[in-house]
C-alpha cells in the first residue's frame, strides 16, 4: 500500500465503495421481492388466493338470494330478477264438459301422475249425464301449463281462472328472520349453560322455550311457502253432457224465473210428499182403530127422549090506567 500512489489509491476506494453499492441494492432488491413474495403468499400463496377467490362465487350461489348482500336486497339484484330465481305460487281452477265423466277422472289423474303429482281431494257423483266429478290436483310447478292444457283437451273446455303471486320477497324475508332467531336460540342456550342460580335457571328455560316456538313457526312458514311455490294447486269440475253450462252463470228474464219458481214448486212436492209418505204409515196404523173406537162409542151412547111442551100464550100489553079509550069515529062500523 506504501508504493501506491494518491491516484491508484483513489482509483481503488472507488471500485471498493461502488461494489459495496452494487452489493447492498442487490441485497435490497432480494429483500422487495421477498417481501412481495410473501405478500402475495409465493407461488403457494397465490394458489390459496386463487381457491378463495374460486370459492366465493360458490358460497354467493348457495347462498339466498338478497342474504349477506343489503346492495342487492334494497336495489334488486339482475339475477334475483330472472324467472327461475323467483318464488311464484300458481293456483288454477277450470271447468271441463266431457262425454264420459268417470273415465276423464281417470285420465287426468293419470297425466298429474305422470307429471310428478298427486292428487288432493276427489270428490264424484254419478247420475248418468248430470255425473260430475270434482278434482284437486296437486302438480309441479314446472309441469303447470303442460297439465292444465292436457286436462283442457279431455273436453269441452267451459271456464278456466289462472292466478299467481309472487312471494319472493316473503321467502327472503323468512330466511332472514330464520337465522336471526337460530341465533337467539343458540345466545340462550350459552347464556342457560353458565346459570348459577335457580332463578336464572328458571328465566333463561322459558326465554328459550319462547325462541325456540319463535323459530318453530318461522319454519313452518317457510315450508309451507316452499310447498305452494313446489306444488301448484289446479281444481278441476268435470261435467257430463247434461249438465249445465256453467255453474256461475246467472240467468235474468221471465223464463229464467219461471223455470227458477217450476223447480223450487217441485222441489216442494217432493218435500210434501216425502213427508205424507213418512207420516201415511202411522195414520193408518193409529187413525184407523181411533176411529172405530169413537164410531162404535157414539153408537153406544143412548139418545134423549123428545118431551113436547106447550107454546106459551103471546103476552099481552097493560093498558094503562087513567089513559081513556079513543072516541069512535063517526060513520064507521064497529066490529061484529
């Protein structure tokens, strides 16, 4: 170092002080990306992102529609405004003029059978063609206007009525309202298992009992609301060829209401006479001897003897005292 001179010196502390730079940004440039690394978790770490971010569309789509997003509740969310995302309840009622009453029955139920339904209620009377057969199907809801258009083309279609009505946002509402109270009800069964006194025991069981009723009938709500929107409910009248033509027509004129008044008046003959019929039997089995006995009583009974009496003399008027005669009359004659 003592032959070097004040140049060379110079010219290698300033190697030395540049390659001490060179070392210390590459170290700091490791240290960035390490950092960074770590930041973004590495190549593993950006694995674990990539799985949360893969997740969380599924989670949003199992969740209900409206929960966990208040966004997408109070301003309706795209897909909340689709057909299938919404909860529709249909109810359907109509009126069917078929040849044959019993084997149309027969054939509706087997097309909502065939559709994944059953039926409800079914209700027949049988007298010919005045036969009627009244029918309560209960059928998916998908399978809706397939069903009511095959049970149409059983016969003469007379009446039909199709009502829906949406109950989306009651069914958003229940299960809000559903895993609030399940959330109570778990806050008090913690708070009932750290009771240390009778009273707190006793409070805490019937704020329970009170969460867990709550909760009970929320859920009953919304499986009835799931049953209505899964099954729809179509109510079915078939009518024989004889029937007439709509059981809700009111018909207005004179011989609407003559043929009103001829049928009520037989209505009441059958009546009268169903009633004389039901009373004829204990007339003749009571009346009858009731009548000999008073026939042959009066028979027995002696008559009274007729006595003849006397007329009484006609009375006569007083004549009056101090009241003179009247003078007679000149020139009349006087009686013999």
């Amino acid at each position: 170092m003592g032959g070097i001179g004040p140049r060379r010196r110079a010219t290698v502390l300033a190697a030395a002080l540049a390659a001490a730079l060179a070392v210390g940004g590459c170290g700091a440039s490791g240290n960035d990306g390490a950092a960074t690394d770590s930041a973004a978790g590495g190549p593993g770490g950006s694995v674990e992102l990539g799985d949360r971010a893969g997740e969380a569309p599924a989670g949003a789509a199992d969740a209900p529609a409206g929960a966990g997003q208040p966004g997408k509740a109070e301003g309706g969310a795209a897909a909340d405004l689709r057909i299938d995302q919404r909860a529709i309840i249909y109810t359907g009622s109509m009126r069917v003029q078929v040849a044959d009453v019993d084997r149309a029955a027969h054939d509706a139920v087997a097309l909502v059978t065939a559709a994944g339904g059953f039926v409800g209620g079914d209700q027949r009377r049988s007298v010919d063609g005045d036969a009627t057969a009244e029918l309560t199907l209960r059928v998916p809801a998908a399978k809706f206007t397939t069903v009511v258009d095959g049970i149409a083309r059983l016969g003469t279609r007379q009446r039909q009525e199709i009502s829906t009505e949406d109950v989306t946002e009651e069914t958003v509402d229940l299960d809000a309202r559903i895993t609030t109270q399940r959330a109570r009800v778990e806050n008090a069964r913690r708070l009932l298992a750290r009771a240390q006194s009778i009273s707190d025991l006793v409070s805490l069981e019937n704020e329970l009992a009170r969460r867990e009723a709550d909760l009970a009938s929320l859920e009953a709500k919304k499986r009835r609301l799931a049953d209505l929107t899964a099954l729809s409910t179509i109510t079915v009248s078939l009518v024989g060829p004889d029937a007439a033509t709509d059981d809700g027509e009111s018909d207005l004129g004179f011989l609407a209401g003559l043929e009103g008044g001829w049928k009520v008046f037989l209505a009441s003959m059958v009546v009268l006479l169903t009633v004389l019929g039901a009373v004829l039997p204990w007339l003749i089995a009571l009346g009858v001897p009731a009548g000999v006995l008073v026939w042959l009583l009066r028979r027995r009974r002696p008559r009274p003897a007729l006595v003849a009496t006397p007329a009484a003399p006609a009375p006569t008027a007083p004549a009056d005292a101090g009241v003179s005669s009247r003078p007679p009359v000149p020139g009349a004659r006087s009686a013999p």
